[in-house]
C-alpha cells in the first residue's frame, strides 16, 4: 500500500493562516470534501468492489467512498474553488525553489479556462 501511494501525484497548497474551525483552510478541506463524497448522491467516481472501504462499519465510510465520515453528507459551495485556485496559484516559496513547476498550460473546467494547478511530482 504504501508503494502505492508514494507513486500518487499530489498537491500541495499552502493556506497561511490560524488553523480553525473558520480558517480558509477548514472552508477549503469541508468544501473538497464534500465535494468529492458520494454520500447520499448518484457516484460518478465510485471504488471499485475491492476497496477496503466497503467493508467499513461506517456507512458514510461506505457510501462516501472517502476514508472520511466528517463533511461527507454535506454540500459543498462551489464559490470555494476560487479560493482553492488562488491558493493553488501561490504556492509556497520554499517549495516553489525546491520544486520547478511546469510552464502554465490551459485546462477547461466547469465550461472556463483556467490554468491548469501547480501540482508537485516526482521525476
């Protein structure tokens, strides 16, 4: 499992304030959250018959498909993808050194374009 991870491509998005129950970084994480959950609404990415999750005691964990069962059965707003772009669009300077990000490339999302976001990979 944990070969299988690290080849994941991630993101990582720097949310410089005080963490808290109304920090932009909490708004961002219930948001995505809710945002990919499956729970309680047709699955338009759901896990394959052998994910663990589907043996949870956890029904959230199960309908889901997260490994979550906090904001999983809530709505996201979808005004939280404009703060989720612009912390995407400035990135961490200690990691933007360490880390060169590709040149910027168009991507198409909700019928606009957009830059596509930084994401970190290895190689």
């Amino acid at each position: 499992m944990s070969d299988y991870l690290r080849e994941l491509p991630f993101l990582w998005v720097d949310v410089d304030d005080e963490p808290g129950p109304e920090s932009d970084r909490a708004y961002i994480e219930r948001n995505a959250i809710a945002l990919v959950s499956n729970y309680g609404k047709s699955s338009i990415d759901p896990r394959s018959s052998g994910w663990l999750g589907n043996d949870s005691p956890s029904q959230k964990i199960r309908e889901s498909g997260l490994w979550n069962v906090t904001h999983v059965d809530e709505s996201s707003d979808p005004t939280f993808l404009d703060r989720l772009t612009e912390a995407v669009e400035s990135p961490h300077p200690l990691l933007s050194s360490l880390y060169p990000l590709p040149a910027e490339s168009e991507f198409r999302c909700y019928g606009e374009s957009r830059r596509k976001p930084r994401a970190l990979a290895r190689g």
